[in-house]
C-alpha cells in the first residue's frame, strides 16, 4: 500500500464544496487508486489547512500512474487556479 496526503488552502474558502466533489470524483476511475477522502476543515483558524486529500494506492507504481492521468490531471488544473 501507497498512501499519499496533500493539504491545500483555497483562495476563497466557499470552493470546498466543489473541490472535495471534484476530489472524491477520482474514486473507481483512476486504477490502482483504492480510495480517496477529502477531509474540509471545520475549524477555520488561521494556521489551518481548508482541505485535506489522502488517497491510497496498491503500490508506488500505481500512484506514478496516477500522477500523470488525465483525469488527475483535469483535477490538478482547476486545484492550481482554486488554491492560494
């Protein structure tokens, strides 16, 4: 198992909703990618994270190919111009 943890801050804390749904849609499509979980902060301090993604793989390998996937990769654009 291959676990990958990626935290991210918003521009405009409102997107969460959209980036978790865009997230979560990753979930039976990429294969090797074994689950996905978008955690959306509850707390809203300063020092905080506004959403957090941990998605699991079965090895190295399948997160390489994750990595570069279109669909990852259509997500990664909108993620890029949403995050601060």
């Amino acid at each position: 198992m291959f676990v990958h943890i990626v935290f991210f801050k918003l521009k405009n804390f409102s997107d969460a909703p959209e980036a978790k749904q865009r997230l979560e849609s990753m979930s039976g499509v990429i294969p090797g990618l074994l689950s996905v979980e978008v955690g959306i902060d509850v707390f809203r301090k300063n020092h905080s994270w506004d959403i957090v993604l941990e998605t699991r793989f079965q090895n190295k390998a399948s997160y390489e190919a994750y990595a570069v996937d279109p669909v990852h990769l259509n997500i990664v654009k909108w993620l890029k111009q949403a995050i601060s």
